[in-house]
C-alpha cells in the first residue's frame, strides 16, 4: 500500500469516528513522522498523533499546526453570531467572557481558538479554528446571559455555525 493510499484510509476511518468534521479532519491529518515537530507560528508540539503545549526538549521539525494553518488561510472551522440590542452596553462583558472561554478551551484544545472577531453595536462574529469552541462559546453565552442558541452544521460548507440571540424587551 502506498503512502496516500494508507492515508486515505486513515481519513476514511477517523471520518466514521467524527461523521461531522471530515473538512475539520482535512486539516488534523497527518502522517505520523518519526519525534515531535513544533509549530513555527505557536509553538504547539505535535507528538505521538497528538497537538499539545508540553515542553519537549530536544531538536524537533517545524510543522506547522491545523489551527494556524487555518489562521493562515482564512479557513474558520466554525462561527457563531451574537445578535441583539441586549448586546448594547454589554460589549465589554461578552467580549471578556468569549475571551475567557477562549482561553481555557486552548489550554485544554490547543487546536481549538479565536480566529477573528468582528464587533458591531448589535453584532459580534466571531471565527474560530474549531467546532468544539464555538459550541463552548454558545454555552457560556446561554449559561451567563441565557438567550436563545442555534446551532447548524452546513456539510457543503464544512462550518459549524451558531446563533445567538437576546433582545432586551423581553
Ligand atoms: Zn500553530
């Protein structure tokens, strides 16, 4: 068997495994290279098939990880949307919360961060490297501010998208 080949069936069964994020699985997979490699971008090691933040001593090949690479291309693996005059004088405290949350799932998920945020009065977008922050994202939203979530995964798309949404009238 070739070395695509192998791959391949690789891909084939991590997508069984994840039917949901087989474009997310398109940048995870890797052949597997003999030590760590270190991303050159930040820092994330790669070793023994997983993304991790541990200190590895010792001479390592650069390989750039999924989450920059994303980063790189502009390639968001997920988005949510925060709509609703709520939002109004409560930037401040959304954008420190998404922050926090943020920060946390990357320790644990080093492949799971903030992309890019795009902030209206009314409007907060924010792209992220992976689907699991987008849903912890909406969570924390719903836990702290309540809301109403939706969640859509668009196959064709390969983005995991979330909505949502509070209006203060109510
Ligand atoms: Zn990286």
């Amino acid at each position: 068997m070739t070395a695509i080949q192998t791959r391949l069936k690789r891909n084939q069964m991590r997508r069984d495994k994840q039917p949901q994020s087989h474009i997310y699985d398109s940048y995870r997979s890797r052949g597997r290279s003999a030590g760590a490699s270190r991303c050159p971008d930040c820092g994330a090691i790669y070793d023994d098939g997983r993304w991790t933040w541990r200190i590895s001593a010792g001479q390592m090949h650069q390989l750039q990880c999924p989450a920059c690479k994303r980063i790189h291309e502009q390639a968001p693996a997920g988005e949510i949307t925060f709509d609703g005059d709520y939002l109004l004088n409560r930037a401040d405290e959304v954008l420190a919360l998404l922050h926090h949350q943020a920060d946390g799932e990357k320790q644990e998920h080093p492949l799971e961060r903030i992309m890019d945020i795009q902030q209206q009065p009314e409007h907060i977008v924010v792209q992220t490297t992976g689907p699991h922050l987008v849903r912890r994202l909406g969570a924390a939203m719903l836990h702290a501010h309540q809301g109403e979530l939706e969640i859509s995964y668009r196959d064709n798309e390969g983005l995991l998208r979330a909505h949502w949404v509070r209006s203060s009238a109510r």
